[in-house]
C-alpha cells in the first residue's frame, strides 16, 4: 500500500474587531494587515496518508510556507488506536518550532515565527497493537499557507516483520518512483549506485559483520522540490544465542531472543533461561506490563495487595496492572492477595491478557473448540480463552486439550505475550 495524499484547499475569512476566528472556535489570532489594507488568506491544507505496513515508522517531509502567527495541525481520520507524531522546522535554522504526539481526533496549535518557508514533518509511532493497515488525515490551517508539491515519493520493498531476524546475509530491492534514494544502515551511508529493472536497486546486509542485537535501515527519497519520504526499518542480528538452553533450534528462540532484547523478560541465571519451567504470576505481570507499555512507577508506592510488598520487585509491574483493571487479585486471610509467586494457570494467562483491551478484535481464526473449553468454566477463565483462540493467538495441545487449569512455561508465556508485540 502506497501513501497517498489528497490536498483540499479552502478559504476561511472573517473580521471581527482585528482578530480573526477560526473554525467558529474559541481561538482568535491577531493578524496585521498588509501594505494594502488587506488581511493575509488564512487557507487549509489536508493530508491524507495511508502508512505502509501496520507496526513499521514511516515518515514524510512537506515544505511549506505561511505567514508569522498561529498554524493549527489536525488530526481529521485516524483508524485503530494509531498515533501520529507531527513537528514544524525552521529549515534555516534548523530549530524545531512545534512538535506534538496525536493520539484519536486531537488538534495542537504551533506559533510560526516568521512569515517564509517551514517543514511539515509527519510520521506514526509504529506501535499499533491491531493487525491493521493504519490510516491518518491531518489538516494544516495558517495565514497564506501554500504548499508547492503535494505528492509524495512512494517507495517499492517488501514485506518485512516488525521483528526481522538476520543470521545470514540477507538480500532485497529497494525502489522509489523518483528513482533517487539514499540508503544508511545505522546512522552510515550505503552503496545503492546499481540501478536495476524498473529502478529497483538491491541490497544485501552480513549480519556477520555487525554486533548483536537491533540495527536500523533508513531509506530516504526526496524529489526536488524537497517533498520526501523516510521509510525505516528495524532487523535483529542473531548470530549468538542469548540461552544456551534456547538454542536457534527450539521453537520459541524467536520470541524469547527478541523479548530479552527489549527488556521484556530475563533469565533465571546468566545465559541461562529455563524455558520448560512455570512462570510465576509476578513474572507474567512483568512481561505483561512492560510488553503493553503501562506506565510503571519504579518508586515506592502502596500495595494494594498484602502479600506483594512495597519494597518488592514486582509491585510497580502488579499496581500498573491493576490500576488498569487487567488484575483484581482474590479475598484471602490478610485482606486481598495477588499471589504473586505462585505458578500461573493458563487459563489465568489469558484472561489478564484480553482484559488489557488490546487483543485484536478481528477474528483471524474460528474458535478451535478444546475439548476442556466450555460452559463448565467459570466465566473469567472461559471468555478470556475463546477470545485468544478466535484472535489466533493460542493453541491447544495434540490431545485437542487447553488445560485452562495448568501452569504456563516460561516459553509458552514468552510467545503468548509477544502477541502484543507481533513477535
């Protein structure tokens, strides 16, 4: 899918003691009038913009000009739970002039300087938790705004996951409409001199030469009206395993290698993971929290649980959680319990993860209907399994069985939560 952008213009002018109104809202600008008596046209731009791959950064640079005073940045369309960041440039001096995170239908409002030239930057966090092509429109709204080029550079690559994994020398295609591109591993320029068919260009990354962990290709193409695109991608060299116990060949390497990476899950002991032992609830609260990105208060704060301590490891993870609603804990002999090192069921598992409200609503799979699935469950336990299941984020075991009521491992709980991060 290509960005496109769709540009409307439309002129807004109304007089009102000096002060001009915009949109019928409660901001009033001050505009002084020009040689002539006459008020600068206060116009509006809008952007359409579909981004390529759902869970990918891409950003797009639009020169513009208006004049000094206020330049008021929409958000118009967005779908999922998307978020868009937007920054003004003074490409003179280099100075941010406005920046700002939009999340739903937001509007911020940036104070242009001077009257002349700025750049729009835009671009999505990548962070979308929805299997989804994500799609923004954002309006821009200033006194004698013009934009001179309003078709953006479209980029040809293909697919890459949001976790890509290179241990051997990697190959692809790279190409643009503008045929021109720029290509920067890690901060560092690339050859991309050979042209191929139709303007492709190839490129080939050892991952033998380059340490472990994340590395970043950036993509740029820019035509000469300064109109461009920045398309960046991340991969993972894996030349080392970081368990020895979860070696390249076992089925959740993947998951338990880029988890570690982020933080999100750690060995038991140096460079050893434990992957066939139960997870425990303060370990899953962990991996839960720091995968969804809750904010977590590292300081000492009250318990609501009497048996997670203040001053414990996971108490920030388990507030955060239950802040949330995600976890409610259970009545016991001290008041209300967590029970954080006991083993986590399954079905538990589960039922924390749908109440995070971030688990695909579209049905990628029907129901696989486990035998030990069913009515006879408490509720809890039964909706929070049929949802996964329906997402297509769980299976069963050969037996046709769940086993709601059996502990988790450490690397069923590792793929599990990686969900939230398309691992």
């Amino acid at each position: 899918m290509y960005t496109r952008m769709r540009v409307k213009y439309s002129v807004i002018l109304k007089l009102v003691s000096s002060v001009l109104l915009w949109f019928g809202s409660a901001l009033f600008i001050n505009i002084n009038a020009n040689a002539q008596g006459e008020l600068p046209a206060v116009q509006t731009v809008r952007i359409d913009m579909d981004m390529v791959q759902a869970g990918q950064r891409q950003q797009h640079k639009v020169p513009f000009s208006a004049d000094k005073g206020i330049l008021i940045l929409k958000q118009e369309l967005v779908t999922d739970d998307n978020v868009a960041h937007v920054s003004v440039i003074d490409p003179i001096s280099g100075e941010i002039v406005g920046e700002a995170k939009l999340e739903g239908y937001a509007q911020v409002q940036v104070t242009l300087p001077h009257n002349g030239n700025y750049e729009f930057y835009f671009s999505n966090f990548g962070d979308n938790f929805i299997d989804s092509e994500p799609r923004f429109e954002v309006s821009l709204t200033g006194a004698n705004l013009k934009v001179e080029d309003t078709a953006v550079p479209k980029f040809r690559l293909g697919y890459f996951e949001p976790y890509t994994i290179w241990s051997e020398p990697a190959s692809f295609e790279i190409g643009s409409d503008t045929y021109t591109i720029t290509a920067q591993l890690d901060g560092e320029s690339v050859d991309l001199s050979e042209v191929g068919d139709h303007g492709n260009m190839p490129l080939t990354i050892n991952p033998k030469g380059l340490t472990e962990g994340f590395h970043t290709l950036n993509f740029i193409t820019e035509k000469k009206s300064g109109t461009g695109t920045m398309i960046t991608r991340r991969f993972i060299v894996d030349n080392e395993d970081a368990f020895s116990d979860v070696p390249k060949a076992h089925w959740a390497h993947k998951p338990v290698e880029i988890m570690n990476l982020l933080g999100i899950l750690d060995g038991r002991n140096p460079g050893v993971f434990e992957p066939s032992k139960s997870v425990t609830r303060a370990e899953f609260a962990k991996m839960l929290a720091t995968s969804i990105k809750l904010p977590v208060d590292s300081n000492s704060i009250a318990s609501r649980f009497s048996d997670v301590p203040t001053y414990s490891w996971s108490n920030p993870y388990v507030e955060a959680l239950a802040k949330e609603g995600v976890t409610e804990g259970e009545q016991c002999g001290q008041g209300l319990c967590f029970n954080p090192n006991r083993q986590i069921s399954r079905a538990e598992a589960a039922a924390m993860m749908t109440r995070t409200g971030k688990v695909s609503q579209v049905d990628h799979a029907q129901e696989k209907g486990f035998m030990d699935v069913n009515y006879l469950l408490p509720s809890w336990a039964y909706n929070g399994i049929v949802k996964l299941s329906k997402a297509g984020w769980i299976d069963g075991y050969e037996d046709a069985l769940f086993h709601p009521f059996g502990t988790l491992t450490r690397a069923e709980a590792a793929k599990l939560v990686g969900k939230f991060r398309k691992i």
